[in-house]
C-alpha cells in the first residue's frame, strides 16, 4: 500500500488542513503532502480545478488512499485513529472518550462565529477589538470547555484529556487565533492554548507557514 496523500491549503490560513496533518502526525502515519496555495497572484480557475481534481467537494483538506479520497477533516482523523490505535488519538476510557467525541464534534461543526470574525491567520498578530455578541459567547463557551474537561480530566498535565488526543488537535488552530487576534481568556484557558503552540508538531507546521509567499487579501485586512 502506498503512503496516503494528503492535500491540504496554505499553511498559513486553513485551519481545516492543520487538523489532520497533526493528527497523522500524532498517529505516527508516513504521508506524502501536497499543498495547493488558496490565494495569492494568479490565483482563480486553474487552481480550483486543481483542487477539484482532488477532492469531490472542491476543498482541501483531502487524503487520497489508493484510489480512495476522503474529503472531511474529521473523516481523516477518524482514519488515523483507526489505523494506529495505540497512538491515542482518541481516550482509553470510555466515558472520556465520548466526551472527547463531543468536544471534537462541537469544534467541527460549531463556534461559527469566531470562526467568521477571527480567522486563522498564523502570521498576523493584531490588537483586540469589538467582537460580536455571538463571538463572545462562542469565547465564553470556548473557555468553559477547555476548564471543564482539564478540571475532570486532565490529571495535571497541559492536555484536556490527560494525554494529548484529537481534542487538543482540533483546538490548535483556535489557539493560533487567540494569539493572533489578543483575545485573552481566563489564566488557565490561556495557559492551555501555550501549550498547544508549543507542540512540536505545530511548531514544524507554523515555521512552514512564516514562509509562504501567498497572502489572502480579504482575510489579512480582517
């Protein structure tokens, strides 16, 4: 069987691509990248027909498997999970496993609005501002998660589960955009979202991201 690919955006904004890069990682999963730049000169049909050719849905992230194509980020680290069980993508007890499926689900599908209004932007680094109503009850909720599965959970250690899990995954890029935005949460919230940037996985995805030649107008004047 040939090494998966996995076809993901700019390093540098998407954080739907971040996710499952870290989680292969995590899972110890050799994969071959290929990034295609969203933005920058020259940027239009070609490209998304490079993406089309990729994925079904014509957005990254994707990860070919032999003639199989899985085009949902969540359905990859799903995947990963799967192949390499021993590598903890997902808790061993099952109580805490189902609560970790929650929170990664909740990550996946909601905070719509700090999605909106803070996007990733791994460069950037910008002062706070006026944020929506809905943004800030997305940061309210955001730090209750964080608070409440590491007061049960956490045994101490930086992660919310213990041991680092997709969780801590799918709440990297979130961390990115505290740091980039200057949105301060409470001590301990903040003190999580330094360890997720401290990862070393992230650290080798942020230092390809510092290089990017590409920039995204409407998201660098956000």
């Amino acid at each position: 069987m040939n090494p998966p690919t996995l076809y993901i955006g700019n390093k540098n904004y998407s954080s739907w691509s971040m996710r499952p890069w870290l989680a292969l990682r995590m899972a110890g999963i050799a994969f071959e990248e290929v990034l295609i730049p969203l933005g920058g000169e020259g940027y239009g049909a070609r490209k998304i027909a490079a993406v089309r050719a990729v994925s079904p849905t014509g957005t990254v992230p994707a990860l070919a498997l032999d003639g199989v194509t899985l085009w949902d980020s969540l359905a990859i680290c799903e995947w990963a999970a799967e192949q390499r069980p021993e590598a903890g993508l997902w808790p061993a007890d099952a109580t805490a496993r189902a609560v970790c499926r929650a929170v990664v689900a909740e990550m996946h599908a909601g905070f719509a609005a700090l999605r909106n209004e803070a996007s990733m932007n791994v460069r950037r680094r910008t002062g706070p501002r006026a944020w929506s109503p809905a943004c800030l009850d997305d940061l309210v909720r955001l730090a209750a998660v964080w608070n409440d599965t590491r007061a049960r959970w956490g045994d101490e250690r930086p992660w919310l589960f213990g041991a680092r899990t997709l969780a801590d995954v799918f709440f990297t890029p979130v961390a990115t955009r505290l740091r980039t935005y200057g949105i301060a949460l409470d001590g301990a919230s903040m003190r999580y979202a330094e360890a997720l940037l401290a990862q070393p996985d992230f650290v080798a995805w942020e230092r390809d991201a510092l290089v990017e030649p590409w920039s995204i107008a409407q998201t660098e004047a956000l």
